[in-house]
C-alpha cells in the first residue's frame, strides 16, 4: 500500500514551496484591486481598424489621460483602465479616440463603478469572508461532533482549508504583478465556493479515518489515518478530475466574464485535492505523533 | 401561473444582461436634498415609479428598478436589457426633469435687469391659485399626456402640453402678463426656449428647441413626473448584445465538452456504476433546466458556469456509492446488498459535503444582493440549485436505476461495476 503518512514531511515542504513565496508577494505586492474595490472605469473598446497598442497609448497620454492602463485583449480590441469617468467623458473619449485614430470604435463592454460603491464593496466582501468562516466553523464542529477529539480534527480541517485559499490567493497577487491580473468581486465569489469544495473533500477523508478508527484497523493512528486516506483516494482524485475537467473545459473555452471566477475555482480545487490526501489527515497524525516520529505510538483513544 | 402558459409552455430561458447585452446602472438617490415634510420611503418608492414609468415608455423589454437600501444610502438599480442608445437612455432616467417657467426680471420702468455679465435675469413665474395662494408654476401640474409633434411649416420637433385645472388658472394669469414677452421654459435649471407670449393661453403649449431625442426623453419624462431628489450614477455595466452572444455559446460548448469529458470518464472507470451514473447525469441535467424554467432563475454567465461547475461535483456522490459499491463487491456481498450497503455508508458523506458547499452559496448570495451584483448572484443561485439537485439524483435515481438493474437480472458480474475478477 503507498504510505502517504509517511511521506509527510515532504508534502508539507512542497506545500511550503508554493505558500512562502506566494506570502512573500502578498506582503511585498498585495492583490491588484479590480473595478469593483478600487472604482474607476474599465471599458473594452472595439477597433474597426487595426490599431498598435503604441497608437493607442500616444493618443490617450495626448487626451490628458496618461495613467490610463491599456491591454491587448484578442480581435483587435483592447482593455482599457481608468480612473472614474462620467457618461460624458465617456462619450467624449470614444469621439476623440476616433479622430485621433481614424477608425470607428465600439465599446463592447463598459464597467464603472463610483468610489462610494467600491467602498461598500469592499466592507461587505470582509463581512461575507468572516461570516463564511464562522460557518464553516461551526460546520465543521458540528460534523465532527462524534470524532473522539472535534476540536483537534476540526482545527486539522481548518489548517488544510487555509492552506487552500493562502495557494488561490497567492497565485493571485503573483498574476497580479507578472500579468496584471485584478481581483473582482467574482474571485471573491470563486475563493467563497472554493472553501464550501475543499472541507467537503476533507470531511470525506476524515470521514474515513474515523471509520477506520471505530473498526479498529490498527493500533498505530499513523496507520489508521494512511488506510482512511488510501481509500478515499479513489474518490477524491475521481470527483477531483470530473470537476476539474468541467472547469478546465470552463477556463480554456468559456468567455472572459468568468474567467476570474473559473481561475479561483480551477487553482482552489487542483490544491484541495491535494491537500485533502497529502496534507490534512497528515496534521492529524503529527498532532497526535510529533513532526519527526516513526516509532510505534501507543494506541490512540477511540 | 396557468397550465400551458408557464408549468407546461415552453418558455424561453431567463437571460441576464451580461447574456443578452445591456445597461446593468446604479443610481444612489440623495436623500438629504429630499423635502423634510417627506418620509424616506416616500421618496424612494416614489423615485422608483416614476423611473419604472420612464423606462416603460421608453420601449425597454423587460426592464429591471430595483431600489437597495443600506448603510451606504439608498440606491436605485436599473436594467435596461438591449438598450441601443444608452447616453440617451441614462439621461432619462437620472435627469431630476423639474420643469418651471421663469419671466425676466424687470425693474419699475418695465426694462430687463441685467447681471454682473450682463445677461438678463430669470425669476419663477407665480400667480394666484383658485385658492388665492401665491404659487409657482411648475411640471406638477401637467397632464400626463405631453407629446412629441412636428411643427408642420419648420418640421421640428415640439413637446405639446396640457395644464390640469390649476395649471390652467395659473398660465392664464401668467401669460397675460407677459404678452409680447419672453417666457423661459427651464429643465433642471437650464434654460431650453424662450418663446415670446403671443396670446393669453389656458390650457395648452409647446415647447420648442429641442433635437428629436430630447424632445422624445421630456415628453416621457413629463409624463413620469419629476423626481423629487435629484439621482447621481454611482456604477454602471454596459455589455454589447454580441459580446453577450459570443459569451453564451463559448459557455454553452464549455459545459458539453466538459459534460462530455465527464461522462467518458465515468464510464470508463467505473462501467456500469459508471454509465448508471450517466443516466443520473441526464436527469439531474434536465431536472435542473426544468427548474432555471420554472422558478425562473435568470441565467448569468457566471449563473452558468456554477450550473457546470455541479454537474462536475454532481457525480461526487455516485463516485462515493461506485466506491462502496466496489469495496463491498470485493467484500463478496452480494450484488443488491452491496447496492443497498453502499448507500447507506455514503450518505453520511454525501450529506456533510454538500452541507459546505450550501453555506458558501448562502453567503454568497447574500453578498451579491448588498450590491445588486447579478453576477455573484447567478453564481450563488445555480450552484446552491445544483448541489441540492444532485444530492437527490445521486441519491434516489441512481439508486432506483441499480435497483431496477439488479431486479432484470441485468449486468452481473461485480467486472461491471469495476471489480477485477479474483
């Protein structure tokens, strides 16, 4: 039988790997705040004829509109960044793009969003983080109420959920930086389900571990926990590649709406099935055990 | 609802904007330069109808006026699906449209007074009401029935208006003083025309001076009413109607060629439990489009791909019974007690995992409705549906199609349930 216990300390080393840096980023560069908690307008302009993105730049630092954040995105068109602008402006700026540039454009899509929204934005997404926790929380409690120490299991759970948002998270603010990638309020919504998806898997695992335990399988936990983990194997990588392979096919050919969303969900699932069969029951064991031991423990309380 | 017009028709999905291209706008409504004699919820409610009766006369197809209250304010959201001219379309609905006529100041001998520029001054236009009050005349006392007309010798376009009875008394008076004057017309503040008073007039006028979209927005905007507050866009989401269609169908080959991937896959696996599986897939497929029909949850972008996202974690729950199907197989159960065995052992599971999955999505809806965000909102609905839908086609399907199998003496052999042969 593979021993995934036994190979913990490396998996708490790959995990350190991706976590570190990542915290490191979130430190030093933070998330890059969309629209949605930052304000201002980001519209997406259609160009009738082809335009360089060098054009494009000159003709709106001419406009007085320097700060402006331009990006390519496919066909011709182009994303553009700006500070609040009103209808007007808008209207105006579409109008002397058009001049300067000699073409006809289309703003195929157009979101702007007031400081005094952003603001509440910003305020309701913490409380919806915080409530959700607490939830999960007491969820968790509550669905290990008949393990023999809920506390310990529930803190376990907590760790690798954690575990699982620090990864989406980081990868974010590392995106940020290196493609400019902003946060909106669907990452937010994708972080959230991520964390309904990944203690569902670890309650499965950990479903099994206390199975095994109630059995009686083995007088060493260590033992327990790998053949509670080796038997949801089968289900965790199987549910974890259905959905994955829905949400890949989501990433790669559904539309750009979404693709925040689907990145956080696509990045927050891959970790959890990791760190539902390499990590969590693995901190149960080191709880129980110390970091280092591979001796026979005494049998644990059942 | 009556039968044939809903439960059995066959409706058209609900689309959301970012689907069908439109204006998704939000207006916070500023309450402290509403009237103190008013209640707060007067003059939202009031502010909301009369932005409803606005967009309704302006031809939107099911348009959306919500208003939000919250620690922030109070807020009006509009949705404007297909709207072309959106400039024009927003200029009708956050224009305050507070009409009143002003004549020239003037001073003892009868001349214009003129301000530091040396432009005229314009001063409300008052007269006495039927009651004897002083009283200004303004936009209140319009009949609802303005309307544009062309001027038949020049062709342009004027706004024709009725006063109501007060109206009436009022303009009388006002005209009469001022014949072979100028009146102003003001909008907001603004001065639109100043046609010269050729006769003493009661009941009806024009007003000249405008484009023919202007002319368009008054005349609906005379009929809404004025709002009594004036309204400033706080967000704003305008999505092209062919963005809107190029988003569908790449969401809509996404979720087949992701479905399809699934089912290949559970089949190969797991065989028969497999292909069981499948089968349960359908009916949670059409179960849950049955309901984004009847409710009707109106589909989102995001609003689909939560729907995807379950169809993915839909086959959680038979993975787990396939499991326990195997290992109680391999046991040497019996194929209908492993069947039976099976469910029961994964219910626990099935159950607490889907738990997390409906706290998520409660406050994720929560989230989206504390600022009107359809999109988070599509999400959270479509998910929550699907992950309850699921945990019952996992549950009672599946297990009602294994029952049926084993009842025929159909698929055997524990080889079609993934079972290598010992």
């Amino acid at each position: 039988m593979i021993d995934l216990v036994g190979k913990r300390n490396w998996f708490f080393l790959i995990s350190a790997i991706v976590i570190i840096p990542g915290i490191i980023s979130l430190a030093v560069f933070g998330l890059k705040p969309g629209v949605d908690f930052s304000s201002g307008t980001a519209m997406t302009l259609d160009f009738e004829k082809e335009v360089e993105l060098s054009q494009l730049r000159q003709e709106l630092t001419d406009l007085g509109y320097d700060k402006a954040i331009v990006q390519p995105a496919g066909k011709g068109d182009f994303f553009l960044r700006l500070p609040e602008i009103s209808a007007e402006e808008t209207t105006k700026l579409k109008e002397s793009l058009e001049t300067g540039l000699d073409t006809k454009i289309t703003i195929s899509s157009l979101y702007s969003v007031s400081p005094v929204v952003a603001k509440g934005t910003v305020r309701n997404t913490i409380i919806a983080v915080v409530v959700a926790s607490i939830g999960i929380l007491l969820y968790i409690s509550w669905a290990f109420r008949k393990m023999p120490k809920p506390l310990r299991w529930g803190t376990c759970a907590v760790i690798a959920l954690m575990h699982d948002l620090v990864v989406v998270i980081a990868v974010f603010s590392i995106l940020g930086w290196a493609a400019g990638m902003e946060v909106d309020a669907l990452f937010v919504t994708g972080v959230l389900a991520v964390v309904g998806v990944s203690v569902n898997n670890i309650v499965v695992v950990f479903d099994r571990i206390r199975e095994n335990l109630k059995r009686g399988v083995s007088h060493d936990f260590e033992v327990i926990a790998n053949y509670g983990i080796i038997e949801s194997l089968g289900r965790s990588l199987n549910t974890g590649l259905a959905t994955l392979f829905v949400i890949v096919a989501l990433y790669l050919l559904g539309g750009v709406t979404t693709h925040t969303l689907v990145l956080a969900l696509l990045i927050g699932i891959a970790t959890g099935i990791y760190s539902s069969l390499c990590i969590a029951g693995q901190l149960l064991v080191v709880w129980e055990k110390g970091l280092t031991s591979r001796q026979k423990a005494a049998p644990s309380p059942a | 609802m009556l039968p044939g017009n809903g439960i059995f028709g066959r409706d058209e999905f609900k689309l959301g904007l970012d689907l069908k291209g439109g204006s998704h706008l939000v207006y916070s409504i500023d309450l402290t330069k509403k009237d103190p004699a008013q209640k707060d919820a007067d003059v939202i409610d009031g502010v909301k109808r009369k932005i409803e009766r606005r967009v309704n006369a302006y031809g939107v197809t099911e348009p959306i006026v919500q208003t939000i209250r919250n620690e922030r304010g109070s807020f009006v959201l509009v949705q404007l699906p297909g709207v072309k001219d959106i400039d024009e379309a927003m200029k009708l609905i956050g224009q305050t449209a507070e009409l009143d006529f002003r004549e020239l100041k003037v001073d003892e001998a009868g001349k214009p007074v003129l301000d530091e520029q040396g432009k005229e001054q314009w001063v409300k236009a008052t007269a006495k009401g039927s009651d004897g009050q002083e009283r200004e005349l303004a936009g209140k006392y319009l009949k609802p029935n303005a309307q544009v007309v062309l001027q038949p010798q020049t062709n342009e376009p004027e706004v024709a208006f009725e006063w109501n009875s007060e109206g009436a008394v009022l303009f009388e008076q006002i005209t009469q003083r001022n014949l072979q004057k100028p009146l102003g017309i003001f909008l907001d503040n603004q001065l639109i025309s100043a046609p010269t008073v050729q006769a003493v007039i009661k009941e009806k006028g024009v007003i000249t001076g405008l484009n023919i979209d202007a002319a368009r927005t008054l005349a609906i905007q005379l009929n809404s009413g004025s709002l009594d507050v004036p309204l400033q866009i706080v967000e704003r989401r305008d999505i092209g109607a062919t963005l809107g269609e190029d988003s569908l169908r790449k969401s809509l080959m996404a979720g087949i060629i992701g479905s399809a991937m699934v089912v290949l896959f559970m089949i190969a696996y797991y065989r028969f439990s497999g292909f069981v599986a499948c089968l349960a897939l359908v009916v949670f497929v059409a179960l849950n489009l049955a309901i984004f029909k009847l409710i009707p949850v109106v589909l989102t972008l995001p609003g689909i791909a939560g729907f995807i996202v379950s169809i993915g974690m839909g086959v959680d729950g038979n993975v787990l019974v396939a499991e326990r199907l195997k290992e109680e197989l391999r046991r040497g159960r019996t194929l209908g007690a492993a069947i039976e065995e099976g469910f029961r052992q994964s219910w626990t599971a099935i159950f607490d995992a889907n738990v997390t999955v409906f706290i998520a999505c409660i406050v994720l809806y929560w989230l989206g409705n504390t600022f009107g965000n359809f999109l988070v909102i599509g999400f959270a609905t479509t998910l929550f549906i699907g992950t309850a839908l699921s945990m019952f086609t996992q549950v009672v399907v599946t297990r009602t199609f294994l029952r049926t199998v084993v009842g025929l003496g159909m698929a055997r052999s524990p080889g079609a349930y993934g079972v290598a042969k010992q």
